[in-house]
C-alpha cells in the first residue's frame, strides 16, 4: 500500500516495486545479463504461467458455452497449456536465477508461489525435477519458509 492509502495490485508489479524500494533485499539481481533474464522470467510466469490460471480456475469466463462438459474441455486445455508453459519456462530460465546471491530472487519467489497452483509442481516433477529441486530449496528458505507455511502447511 502507498502512503496514501493506494493499494497496490498485481503480483510482478509489486515485486519489482519492493525491488526498487529495497535494493538491499536482493530481489532483482544488479548485473545487466541476469537483472534482464530475471524481469524477463517475471513477465514470463505472469503471462503465460499466471493467465492460464485463471483460464483452470475460471473456464466460465473465457467461453460462452453453458454445457458443463464443455467448460470441462476448456479448463483441461488451459491445464495442458498451463503445464506446456512450465516446461518452457523450465527450459528458458535457469533455477540460478532463483537466486541473488544466496537471497531468494523475485523470479524465484513469483515461480514458487505460482507453480503451487493448477497442478504446476507435478507437471515440473515429471518434466523438470531439476527446476521443482530449486523451488524446494528456495521454499525452505527464511523468511520465506514461514510464508509458504502460513499458506500452505503442507509446505512445513
């Protein structure tokens, strides 16, 4: 929220302001080839991984089709989209990038939080262990371990 009362919304906007505000905190690393593969690895997971989201969760809002059954085929091809879009994520961005340093990254923490979704962590364990293992040990990092518990305990 701003001092004026503003609320701010939408997830990678708001990393990229806590960045700005707190460089100490690492979240955005400061050389050029990472910071830059870094914001692109937001933009990424907030409009490829994040949209078809709410395709799953939503399928009513993306078509006008009333039959069940056909809202069920929609939310089953944003699934498959969605599980698409981690592969190449998976692909495209190095897990290094979770990471400044030995902080959690703002990319790092978006992918941790938003992989939770939709099946996002299996479809990475049966396509990109490797990625999944990153999130895991960036999951278990303080402070952002207790968030994650907080929100899903399963996480503890």
């Amino acid at each position: 929220m701003w001092p004026d009362g503003t609320v701010m919304s939408e997830s990678s906007a708001i990393l990229l302001t806590l960045a700005e505000r707190y460089p100490d905190a690492s979240l955005i690393p400061r050389a050029p080839e990472a910071r830059a593969m870094t914001l692109q690895g937001l933009i990424y997971l907030v409009s490829n991984c994040y949209s078809a989201i709410g395709v799953v969760d939503y399928p009513e809002r993306f078509t006008t089709a009333t039959d069940p059954a056909e809202r069920d085929r929609v939310k089953a091809g944003a699934t498959a989209r969605l599980h698409h879009c981690w592969r190449v994520a998976a692909e495209r961005f190095d897990p290094a990038l979770f990471w400044v340093g030995e902080k959690p990254s703002a990319f790092g923490l978006l992918a941790s939080v938003v992989s939770r979704w939709s099946g996002g962590r299996e479809a990475l364990a049966s396509h990109a262990p490797h990625w999944l293992a990153a999130l895991v040990a960036l999951d278990a990092q303080e402070p952002a371990r207790r968030v994650f518990v907080r929100h899903w305990p399963e996480a503890d």
